[in-house]
C-alpha cells in the first residue's frame, strides 16, 4: 500500500532468475529463499513474465486472484497463460494486468561463443590450479595474480550464461582429480551464490574460498591421497588434517594485501558438518559461515560423482542429490541443498537416461520451470534401435502432444561407464 500510495502503480516482473519491483532488483537471502523461489515457481508455472497493479485491489479481488492462481493444469505454461487471462476478464478482474515472459532470442552464434569462452575459462582454470597446488607443495609462493583472474572468468561467466561452464564440469580427469575438482567445486558454490542472490563482489570472494578449499591436501605425501586400498589410522589423520593445513598455507599466502580470511574459514569448516559431528572437531560450538555451508554441498556433489582412486565406481548425478537431499548424515544446510537441486535440477547436468522411448540422452540443461525439475533438457545420444547418434539433438521432456501427454519421460537413470560412455564428451 505504501509503494501504491507513493508511485501509484506496481509491477512485479520475472526475468531469468530474478524478480523485480518498479525495476528495483529484490535482493535474495536465506530468509526470503522460500517465499522467492515459490513466486518464482507460480509466475513460471501460470506463464506469467509480469504483474501489474494501477490501483489498490480490495481483499475479495485478491482472493479470487490468488485463486486462480492455485488452480492446477497439465497445461503447457503458454497455455496457462492465455486460459488465465481470458479467467481474469470473465470475472472482471481487470486491476490485475499480466505480461508474457520477455523471450530470449535464440542465437547460435552467440550460444556457440559462449561455449568457446566456457572451454577457455575452465582450461585455464585448471592450470591455475595446478600450479597453486605444486606450489604451496614445494613452498614457492602461487602467482595471485592468475588466481584471481581465473576466479573472475568464472563469475563472468556464470552471470552471463551459466549453462555451458556447468556443462564442462561433466568432464571427469581421473588423472587430474584434485585439480578439476577445485575447479568444480568453485564454479558450482558460484553458481549456487548467484542462485541465492548474492553480488558480484560476493560471487568472487565465494569463487575464491571454493578454489582454495582444498588446497591443504598440498600439504599431505600424494601417495596418501592416490592410494587405492584402505587407509590405516594414521593416514586418515593426515587426511583429516588437511582442513587446517589449508587454512594454514592461506595464512602464508604472500602476495596478498590482506589475509584471504573467509578461504582460510572455508577451509577449515567445510568438512565440520552442520550439527559440527565432522572433522575438524570444533574447541567450542559454533555456527558455519554461509561461504563453508555452499562450499560443502558443491564440494559432496562433484566428489561424490567422481571417479577417484579409492571411489572407482563413482554413483550417479541423480543418486548423489537424493542422498544429499534425504540423508541427514550428510550433515548439510538444508536450505542450500534445496537451492543446488533448483540449480541443478532432480537429474543434475551430465546424468546419462533411458527414457520410455527406448532412447538414451545426457541432461543437457535444468528445467527454467521449478515444478518440471524432473523434466530437464536432454541431448539424445542413441535411437529406440540403439544407433549412436553424433552429436545427437536436444529435446525438452515438458513437450507434450495434443493430448498433453508427455512426449518422452525419464524411467532410469544409468553410469555412463557401463556404457562406455563419456557424458563430457558432449559438452566440449
């Protein structure tokens, strides 16, 4: 009433990931999350881009809108749109003006550039990686420079199209583990930050902690970390340390005109766990800072979906969100988890299906609609006979015939391996 009394008019407009009040951006925190997101799952489900008010509306027009609002469909989202439209003339709800999403144009060339720049920003972040590591290993001091430069590629690119970075974290090295998994891991915490409304700023200074989160495993003998077998007590406890190693060698870092104070805590808690039952123990309790609680449910994602020495048979995209969603054992910030599976969606990028077509595809993409996350965008890769097709075509599984029956459905979920696939291959 107040915004109405003092601009006389309101518009709530839905772009992308983000809403807006009279072109004010509304800023996103944990404590607005489920409110935000649920707008955004009502607007996207009814296929409305905008709402706009020139006058107050009394209580019963607000109710008999919202009603309208909750009726459900099975309905195409543009179809919603038209049918809730013509609702709101028939029972003269004029005071309510809804808008059509602003469409994205689609453009090839600037979609095949925005992938170029994607390898680019990943290949050399890897090798940025690379060399901190071998540094902090051998005591020399990393170039910071190229550190932050690679952090701030990766911002760029997740605020200008997230897509195609996601899609390049499919590629599994499993002679480079420890370097493509801090590269993961950052892109993922940087775009779950940019999910949850954080800014630029904000982005960089999360990119940065999740680069660096592992970096006290630098500091632990690399026969320790590529064994094979089982590890005796006293390499786990190496393994353990690697927390407060890390925050260590931060707090040596030269280079610096100030200590990397939230790396160096983000180091040191992503392994606490929530209710702090992980590793390092804590003296006294203590709450997780935001940074440790993202960093961690990235940094559980891509370990547990990676082949490495003692996890040779890595589990699924879709196995590892399940787990992290109902398990609470995992000992992550719940709130965080359900905004990384609005990100990632039910079958995360890189989840190789068989759908009910007898056709196999790799998740291409999440669902932009919240309540179709168990229907992302899939690259087909092999025919109802099995035929390989290269590089295979993308298909949305919210596209439904006249009957509104779904075109093409997920019935399981299979490791790429069995197949002798790999899903990166399709995202370089």
């Amino acid at each position: 009433n107040d915004l109405m009394a003092r601009e006389h008019e309101l518009e709530i407009r839905v772009s992308g990931e983000f809403v807006f009040i009279n072109t004010v951006r509304l800023r996103l925190d944990l404590d607005n999350y489920a409110s935000f997101s649920h707008l955004l799952s009502v607007f996207r489900g009814q296929g409305i881009g905008s709402l706009q008010l020139h006058r107050t509306p009394t209580l019963k027009e607000w109710q008999r809108f919202l009603a309208l609002l909750q009726v459900p469909g099975t309905d195409q989202p543009a179809a919603r749109y038209v049918a809730l439209t013509g609702k709101l003339e028939q029972q003269d709800l004029g005071v309510f003006e809804i808008g059509e999403p602003l469409l994205q144009p689609d453009d090839p060339a600037a979609a095949e550039k925005s992938k170029e720049v994607a390898k680019k920003t990943y290949a050399q972040s890897v090798a940025v990686t690379r060399d901190l590591m071998t540094s902090v290993r051998l005591g020399r001091s990393p170039n910071i420079k190229k550190i932050k430069r690679v952090v701030q590629g990766i911002v760029d690119q997740i605020l200008n199209e997230e897509t195609s970075l996601i899609g390049l974290t499919t590629i599994r090295d499993y002679d480079e583990y420890t370097f493509t998994h801090s590269v993961n891991v950052c892109i993922f915490s940087v775009a779950l930050g940019k999910r949850l409304g954080f800014g630029k700023v904000q982005l960089y200074d999360l990119g940065m902690a999740a680069l660096f989160h592992d970096i006290g495993k630098s500091r632990v003998p690399s026969e320790i970390i590529n064994k094979t077998g089982g590890l005796t007590d006293d390499e786990w406890r190496l393994i353990a340390a690697h927390p407060w190693l890390g925050a260590l060698a931060l707090f040596q870092l030269r280079g610096q005109q100030e200590l990397p104070y939230r790396a160096m805590v983000v180091c040191h808690e992503h392994h606490m766990k929530l209710d702090l039952t992980g590793y390092p123990r804590p003296i006294r309790p203590r709450a997780l800072s935001m940074f440790s609680k993202i960093v961690a449910v990235a940094d559980g994602f891509d370990a547990a979906t990676s082949r490495r020495s003692y996890q040779t048979v890595p589990l699924t995209p879709a196995q590892v969100m399940l787990e992290m969603r109902d398990n609470p054992r995992r000992g992550m910030d719940p709130v965080v988890v359900k905004a990384f599976i609005n990100l990632t969606g039910i079958y995360p990028v890189g989840t190789l299906v068989i759908l009910d077509t007898f056709e196999l595809g790799v998740v291409h993409a999440v669902n932009s609609v919240p309540e179709m996350l168990s229907r992302p965008i899939v690259r087909i890769i092999s025919d109802q006979q099995g035929n390989v097709i290269t590089p295979g075509h993308l298909v949305d599984l919210a596209e439904q015939n006249a009957e509104g029956v779904y075109l093409r459905t997920i019935i399981k979920t299979e490791n790429p391996d069995r197949y002798g696939i790999r899903v990166g291959d399709y995202f370089i």
